[in-house]
C-alpha cells in the first residue's frame, strides 16, 4: 500500500467515525426529548448514577480536597500564606477536581458498565428483538440513560463539593491547627455563584458525555466477547478524554465570559 | 390470486465487497409455513433481518400484505412490526427483566396494555409453551436452554401476530428438545393461523414444520416447492443438502465471511 493509500484511509475512517457519532448523538437527543417517556427505566438509571455513584464520588472528592489543603499550605506557606488554604480548595474543589474527578469516576463506573450492558445486549440480538418488539431501543435502551447522566451528574458533584470543602477543612483544622470559624466563614466570602455553578454546568456536560459514549460503543459493539470488551474500553478512555477536552473548553468559556 | 404475505423482490445486501444477498426472490402465502435452509454463510439470517428492518437491502423491494417497506419511516416500521412475532436463535431475552415481563413485553410496551392484565396473558402464553406459572417469576439467566426458547416462543407469540420468524429454532438443543420445540412451533403457528417463515439447517426441524421449504444458496433461491417433494427435487444441490454429504456441486466457503 503507497503511503496516500494509508493517509486516506485514515482520513477517512476518521470522518466516517465523527460522521457516525454524530448522527448517533443527533438520534440520542431527539428521543431524549420526544415522548414516549420510559419513566421507570429512568428513575433506574438516575438510581444507578446518583445514589450508587455517591460513596465512590463521596471518597474521590474528599480525599481530594484534603490534598489539595495539605499541598495549598506546603506551597502558599513559602510564602506566609496560610490563610489563602480555605480559598484555594473552595475555588479548586467547585470550578475544577469536583466536576473531572466525579465526572471521571463516573465515566469509570457508569460509562463502563452501560457500554457492557448495551454491549452484551447487542451480541445476544436483545436490541434487535426490542425492534421486533415494536420499541425503540433509542428511547427504550439510551434516553434515560442519556438524561440520568445529565442531571444525576451535577447533584453529584454538588454533594461532592460539600464533601470535597470538608476534606479541606478537616486537614486544616484538625492538622493545621486553624481556626474553624475562620476556615468557614473564609469559604463562604471567597465562593461566588459563578464557581459552584460553572463546576455543576461541566457536572451536566461530563454526564451528557460518559452516558453517551457509554451507550454509543456499547450499542455499536460487534464480535462477541471480545467486542463487548473493546466496546467498554473505548467508553472509559473516549469519555475521559473527551472530559478533560471539554473541561478545558468550559473553563475558558466562563473565564473569558 | 391472493397478495402474498411476504414477498421479495430481486432483493440484494452486500457487505463491502462481499455480496451475500444476489437478488433474492421469494413469496410466502397467508397461513403458509416456509423454512429456509441453507449452509453456513448462505445468507438467511441477513435475509431475515432485511424483512425485519434490521437491515436494509441494497436494492430491491420487499412486500408485506402488498406494502413496500424497503425505506419506510420509523412509525410505519413500527406498524409493520406489531404484525411480527420473532423467535430468536438465542431466545434473546432481556436478562434484567423476569421471564413473565419478557413474555408480556410486546403487550405492556407496544400495546401500552395495563400490567396486570398482561401479567395475565404472559403466564397464559407460558402454560401453552408447557411452563408453569412459577417460571414466570425467574430470571432468563436462571433457565436451561431448552426453556429459554420456550419462553422466546412464548414472548414471539404472545402479541398473537400475523407472522412468526423462527431463526434456527432448534440449534443448540439436545434432539428430544429440539422435536419437543418443533411441535410448540407447529402448534403455536396453527392455533394462531399464523403465517410462519423460518430460517434452518436442520433438516429434521425443516421437514416438522414448513408446508413449504425454499433452498439459499450463494445468495439466490435456487428451489422452491412443497416439504413433501423435496426428496424428488432433481436439484443436485438440495439433493447434497438434505442428505448431508460433503461431495457434491456445494463447495462450502472456508474463506473470511
């Protein structure tokens, strides 16, 4: 094969790829948004996601922010800036390690197993028999998945800030020896609405995200066994991906706004 | 001359460069039973999924009770298939739900029919198929082989539709089962008066439950007549298939499909 031959090939595959995912995002939408609505399955899903998903989250963020509290007072005391402990992880925990850290757990243990379920499902011809069973996989199999993901995501993260500012603040009061009252009080005058908000607006982007190429690899898996472990793969490391991507698409977006 | 039930016309399916479809011509008559067979790779399963709608032909048309659905719209799709029962070669049920819901699924979500009188119909469904009332309560994964089909024959039939698929119905069945699923079949489909098309190679299966049988070969229908005229064909290839031998003009592919 000439090296043009391989180029283009590539090329190619590449846009019939992006081409496939977008269609496949377009569908995904339009159901989430048309009725019938599958209620139960939904409230399944936003169980799944939200509830099971809070110890992980819980544990990810809190340890989170008692590093960053521990390495804030490393680094900032240089420079007899103690004080600054509270409001870095109060800023650091909402705009940015609760929303990636969540959002990648999540990928981790949602986007995996919704891709090995639709997967299996794919392989043992279930989704095919939803067709012949006059229901829509898109709205039956993705929709819920898709809108648990959205809005589970940022309440997630929304407990998981909280937790995350307690890690902080347990490492500076009980370690550091600072003062609670002020450590809290601090907190509360640093966060501004645009903090906590921009943190959950990238929760619900990162949820859109890990649902969707949960469910897009596993809906397209093909080849047995082997497929189904391929489909789950590429679920975790294109939504982690695609999390730090947007991550930083997002924060420049609310910087420059 | 009454409109045929299923017709195809010139219908051909080609994956890249491989055509497993080459223009196939069939038509099956109201209340009739037809059983494809056909070698490995012949291509019956894709032509099956082409009157299903899960895939669609590269060209020709295909006919049910005189309606082109060859590119019809979703919701038309969705008509058509309510007239459809299918049974899968891997029963294909949904593991996250019990056996009853499997069976009652075509009623609760295609029919949006009230669960309990679903619930109702299903165990009806089970106890024509020989289960009893108490399976209805398990899970798919818990069942044997021979009674997931059981129930995938119950769930194809609990709609009461016009059409019955059957994809190698008997496969992977112990010899007692599969003669005990082929007399289901045979009963189901005449209680219903239903019109039953069926995909096999195994010619026991074939000859049990078809009035008619067509042979696929390479793509194309190359006979067609009564179960009963089948021994007298005068085709050296149906006459190499029913007898099982590996010398004659069918020289089987053990190239990449």
């Amino acid at each position: 094969m000439n090296p043009f031959q391989s180029v283009g090939k590539a090329v190619l595959g590449f846009l019939e790829a992006t081409g496939k995912l977008a269609l496949f995002t377009f569908m995904a939408v339009s159901h989430c948004v048309r009725p019938p609505f599958y209620y139960r399955l939904l409230l399944r899903q936003m169980i799944d996601i939200g509830y099971y998903s809070l110890p992980v989250v819980g544990m990810t963020t809190l340890f989170a922010g008692m590093a960053l509290g521990l390495q804030t007072y490393a680094g900032f005391s240089r420079f007899s800036a103690e004080d600054a402990i509270a409001k870095v992880v109060a800023l650091g925990i909402t705009r940015e390690l609760g929303p990636v850290l969540a959002g990648l757990m999540v990928a981790g243990r949602i986007g995996a197993a919704m891709a090995a379920e639709l997967g299996t499902m794919r392989v043992t011809e279930q989704i095919d028999a939803l067709d012949t069973l006059s229901t829509n996989p898109f709205k039956y199999l993705i929709a819920p998945r898709i809108i648990a993901g959205l809005t589970m995501l940022p309440l997630l993260v929304f407990v998981g800030d909280i937790i995350g500012i307690f890690g902080g603040y347990i490492v500076s009061v009980y370690k550091l020896g600072f003062n609670p009252g002020v450590y809290i009080s601090q907190t509360f005058k640093v966060l501004e609405f645009i903090d906590v908000f921009s943190g959950l607006v990238k929760a619900g982007v990162f949820g859109f995200i890990v649902t969707l190429m949960g469910c897009y690899n596993g809906y397209n898996s093909q080849g047995g066994a082997q497929g189904v472990g391929a489909a789950t793969t590429n679920a975790v490391v294109s939504a982690s991906i695609l999390i730090l991507i947007f991550n930083y698409v997002i924060t420049e977006l609310f910087l420059t706004a | 001359m009454t409109t045929p039930k299923i017709k195809l016309k010139d219908v051909h399916k080609g994956f890249g460069d491989k055509v497993v479809l080459d223009g196939v011509d069939l038509e099956v008559a109201p209340g009739e039973s037809l059983v494809i067979i056909g070698g490995s790779g012949s291509g019956k399963s894709v032509t099956l999924k082409c009157i299903l709608g899960l895939l669609t032909p590269d060209s020709g048309q295909i006919e049910v009770d005189g309606e082109p659905i060859v590119g019809i719209g979703r919701a038309k799709r969705e008509r058509i298939n309510s007239k459809f029962g299918m049974l899968f070669q891997g029963a294909a049920l949904f593991d996250s739900l019990p056996v009853w819901e499997n069976v009652a699924f075509g009623l609760v979500q295609g029919e949006r029919m009230d669960r309990a009188q679903a619930k109702e119909i299903a165990l009806e469904k089970l106890a024509a198929v020989g289960l009893e009332a108490d399976v209805g309560e398990l899970w798919p994964a818990e069942l044997s082989g021979g009674m997931q089909k059981r129930v995938g024959l119950a769930r194809a039939i609990a709609t009461e539709p016009e059409i019955i698929f059957f994809d190698e119905p008997t496969t992977g069945l112990d010899p007692i089962m599969g003669d005990i699923i082929n007399d289901l079949i045979v009963k189901c489909v005449r209680e219903l008066g239903a019109t039953a098309l069926s995909i096999t190679h195994d010619m026991a299966s074939a000859r049990k439950i078809s009035d008619h049988i067509a042979m696929l070969y390479k793509g194309k229908i190359i006979w067609t007549g009564k179960t009963e005229e089948i021994d007298s064909s005068g085709e050296p290839h149906v006459d190499q298939f029913i007898h099982g031998r590996a010398e004659g003009p069918i020289q089987m592919e053990l190239r990449r499909l």
